[in-house]
C-alpha cells in the first residue's frame, strides 16, 4: 500500500491505542521511511464524554513527534446519524482550531478520504489505484 499508514481504530479512546499507534506508526516509519500518509479509521465509537487529561497529552505528543514525517492525515469516522455527524464536526473543528501542522481533514467515506489523502503531496505510484486500494482497506476492515 505504499506510504499510507492505517489505522483502524473500534470503541472508546483509549491511552492504550496511542501506545500501539506510536510503537506501529515508529516501526511503519523505520520500515518505509518518511515521509508518509495517515488514515485513521474510526469505527463503531462509543463517546461517554471528552477524553481525560492523559490521553489528550499522549495525542498532542504523538502528532509533534510524527508530523514531520507526515503528508497528510485523514480521520474516517464511520457511521450514521445525529451522534456520528456531530463527532465528524467536532474532529474538523478541533482541527481548524488547533492549526495541525500537517493537512487533517475528517471523513464519512473511505473512498473520499483516499481521494483527498492521494491528492496531497507528491504522488505516490503504490497508491495510484485509488479503488484497489480502496477494496483492500474495506476487506481488513469490514470483519
């Protein structure tokens, strides 16, 4: 798949997941080299508020660690409905307004994100067929 590294992430935030995001992410990096693309994939979420003190440190520390081997970052966040629509307006806003040092934009579609992921930047020929791609990603992720 290139350099596009993915996550798919299920459930509620947890410190644990930016742990095995940071050790996979470092390791994606050591393998591929910089720089590269991030897709999040958020699926079945389960909010029951904001996320604590702790997890939101490890976050902000993870994206000043690995912003400068990014491209660009999509967040798809899966799902329909008013609680769905309302995370997707939260990402976007969190995002316009903590100016992320890399272009971060918020999805409700796989195959829109992977358009926009591969219209950042330089192009990338392991992502060029952006519908293969598209139909691999929704093979890991489905089950």
């Amino acid at each position: 798949m290139g350099r596009l590294y993915v996550t798919i992430c299920r459930g509620a935030p947890r410190i644990e997941l930016l742990e095995a995001i940071d050790r996979t992410e470092g390791a994606f990096l050591a393998q591929v080299g910089p720089p590269i693309r991030t897709l999040f994939v958020i699926r079945e979420i389960r909010l029951t508020g904001p996320p604590d003190a702790a997890f939101r440190a490890k976050s902000a520390s993870l994206v000043e660690k690995y912003s400068p081997s990014l491209i660009a970052t999509a967040q798809v966040i899966e799902g329909v409905g008013f609680g769905t629509s309302i995370m997707r307006a939260f990402v976007t806003g969190i995002t316009l307004v903590t100016r992320q040092p890399v272009p971060t934009r918020a999805f409700a579609d796989l195959g829109a994100s992977l358009e926009w992921l591969c219209s950042v930047g330089a192009n990338d020929a392991a992502l060029a067929n952006r519908s293969a791609l598209a139909q691999t990603l929704n093979a890991v992720i489905l089950p």
